[in-house]
C-alpha cells in the first residue's frame, strides 16, 4: 500500500484552507493533518505531528512565512516546503531556496497543478512552476543551490525532441507539426517523459532537462 503524504496548510484565510484541505483529501494518497492559521501555529503543531510536505503563505499574523521557513529548516530539514504566492520576484527566490524552499506555487494555480506539485516536491526533492523563469533554475542548479534527484533515465531520440520541444514552451500541436507526426503521439512521448522521469509536469521536466543537460539555454 502506497504511504500517504502527510501535509501541512498555513494561510491566515480560513475558506483558502478548508478548501484546499477538503479538496486534497478526497485523494486517497494525501492526508492533512495540520491546519494553521499564522506561523506559530504550524510550529506548534509541527512538534506534535510527523509532516512530508508543508503549504506555506508568507504573509500572515503573529509570526509570518519567513519566520516560519527559518525555523522549519532549522528543525525539520526533512520536510520540503512548497511556498504559495502570488509574486516570485528573481532575488525573492534566490533567498527562500536559500532559506530551504523546496517549491514555488503560484496562489492562481489549478488544482491540479498543486496535486502535481505535492508529488513532484515529495517525490523528487523541488518543483518549480511553469512561470518560474528557465536562467533563474539553471542559475540554482549550476550553483548546486538545488539538488533535485533522478534515477538512471535513458531516452529516445523521439522523447529527446519532445523534451526539448517542452523546454521551448511549445504546446502540443506545435510539437506535432514540427516533428510531422499526429498530436496522440506527441502526448504518447510525454507521457513516456513523464514515466521515466518521474515528472507529474511541464516544469518537472524542464528541470529533469536542464540538470541533465538535455537542453541548453543560449546565454
């Protein structure tokens, strides 16, 4: 039986959480077990039960997302925090990766894209979401201020267009005409990507693509 993520919510907006909290728990594979309005909250509560994965808003009262990120990295490095904000500004970024942010969620994201970005935080160590700039992740990566982890994966040409294809924010009838071939197949090769990789997205695969250096961003 697969183990459920264990997750954490902290957002001083009651409606944000209980929705978000009812909605991830009609999947089988995610369990909330903490629910916080401000920061010291989720530290209290973070004492008391064992947490993969932490939602984390920044702004909040009595003690805010900074504080609470300092002190999680300090006292849980295990768990990977997935900030949601409504603005990733580049040196904003560069500070929480530094602070131990695992992930950047965008606050006008679909649902599906947090259940994707659960997965892959958890799964694979970071997610970036798709508006996340390309330089600023090949910059952590380069750095070594990210380290996401990927088993031996071994492509085909096919999937080596498509990913690169991807990686130039094509959409899939792109892909499909510039490859001459039909837009099934296309979702076949990423689906094959998604597989291999381990990715649940778009985003998870341009970070698979730039740390393993199956596309290159021209300078």
């Amino acid at each position: 039986m697969t183990q459920t993520i264990k997750i954490a919510l902290a957002d001083d907006h009651v409606m944000v959480r209980q929705s978000l909290a009812m909605a991830l728990s009609a999947d089988h594979k995610f369990e909330v077990i903490v629910q916080a309005e401000n920061g010291k909250i989720l530290l209290d509560q973070l004492a008391l039960k064992r947490v993969d994965v932490v939602l984390l808003d920044l702004q909040m009262p009595v003690m805010n997302g900074w504080l609470a990120l300092e002190k999680i990295s300090a006292m849980y490095p295990s768990i990977k925090v997935v900030v949601v904000s409504m603005h990733f500004e580049t040196v904003t970024l560069k500070d929480l990766i530094s602070k131990g942010v695992r992930g950047f969620l965008p606050k006008n994201s679909d649902f599906q894209t947090l259940i994707n970005a659960i997965n892959e935080v958890n799964d694979l160590g970071y997610f970036f979401g798709g508006k996340i700039s390309k330089s600023i992740v090949r910059e952590l990566l380069i750095t070594n201020e990210i380290s996401p982890s990927y088993g031996i994966v071994t492509l085909n040409e096919k999937e080596k267009e498509t990913l690169r294809l991807i990686c130039l924010d094509k959409v899939p009838k792109e892909i499909a005409e510039e490859m001459k071939v039909t837009e099934r197949t296309v979702d076949r090769y990423r689906s094959s990507l998604y597989k291999k990789t381990g990715t649940k997205t778009s985003a998870g695969l341009v970070l698979f693509a730039l740390k393993n250096n199956f596309f290159v961003l021209a300078d």
